[in-house]
C-alpha cells in the first residue's frame, strides 16, 4: 500500500498541530481551506478510501463520525457544519488515505454539494 502525506502526519513523521488526537484518529487544520472552518478527522489506520473500509473497521468508522462532532463542537460550529468525504478520484479525493473533513463558517444552506470541495 502507498504511504501518503496523512500516513506521515499521523505517524507523526511530519510535525503537526493536532487540535485532537486519539489511539483511532487525529484531526488538523487543512492546509488549504475552503471554508473559515475547515478541519481533516484522519484515521491512524491507513485505509484508502471509504469503498476500501471492511466490516472490522466499523467501530473505527463510528468513532470518526462521533470525533467529528466532538470537534465541531470544540471549535464552536456544532449547529451549523457539513461533513465530507471523497471517495476516488472523480469524487474529488486527492489523497488516498480516508479522511472527513469538517467545514464551516459559511453559508451551508444554498448551492450545490459538488460545489464545497475539489
Ligand atoms: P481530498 O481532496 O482528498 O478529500 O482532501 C485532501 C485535503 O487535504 C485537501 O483539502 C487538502 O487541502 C488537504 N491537504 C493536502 N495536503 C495537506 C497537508 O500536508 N497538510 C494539511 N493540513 N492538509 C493537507
């Protein structure tokens, strides 16, 4: 399996501001963001994309989503987030390690999803 860039973050290889880390997961700030918030929940685990995920990985799958809105709600966007994940290349992923990002701080409520993240 390919190393990504996610792989050494998480690893810690590559030096990073975790606003939360776990056993499971650590979430940072994207580099490139594309709303006020914008943050990445990224699983230690290494698995590619969300079509790659098996039945073994489904608390690891759980634990993302309940990470995601312990964050939203850390960082003060619990009523009024979007949480994303692309999966392949044609659905916009450009790094081929899963990861949720968390967007928010703008408006959420007009325009279409394909429009949030490429
Ligand atoms: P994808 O398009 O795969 O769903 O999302 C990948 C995201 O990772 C993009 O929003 C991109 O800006 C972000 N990203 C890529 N490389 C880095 C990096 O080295 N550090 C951080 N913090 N974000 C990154």
């Amino acid at each position: 399996m390919t190393d990504t860039i996610f792989g050494k973050i998480t690893r810690g290889e590559i030096p990073s501001d975790f606003l939360f880390e776990d056993d499971h997961c650590v979430v940072i700030r994207d580099i490139n963001p594309q709303a006020p918030t914008h943050v990445l929940i990224i699983p230690r685990k290494p698995i590619p994309r969300l079509v790659d995920s098996d039945p073994d990985d489904q608390a690891l799958l759980g634990h993302l989503l309940l990470v995601a809105g312990r964050v939203a709600e850390d960082l003060g966007v619990g009523d009024a987030f979007r949480l994303i994940i692309n999966n392949g290349e044609g659905g916009g992923q450009t790094v081929f390690h899963l990861h949720l990002h968390i967007l928010a701080g703008r408006d959420m409520t007009e325009g279409q999803l394909s429009a949030d993240l490429n």
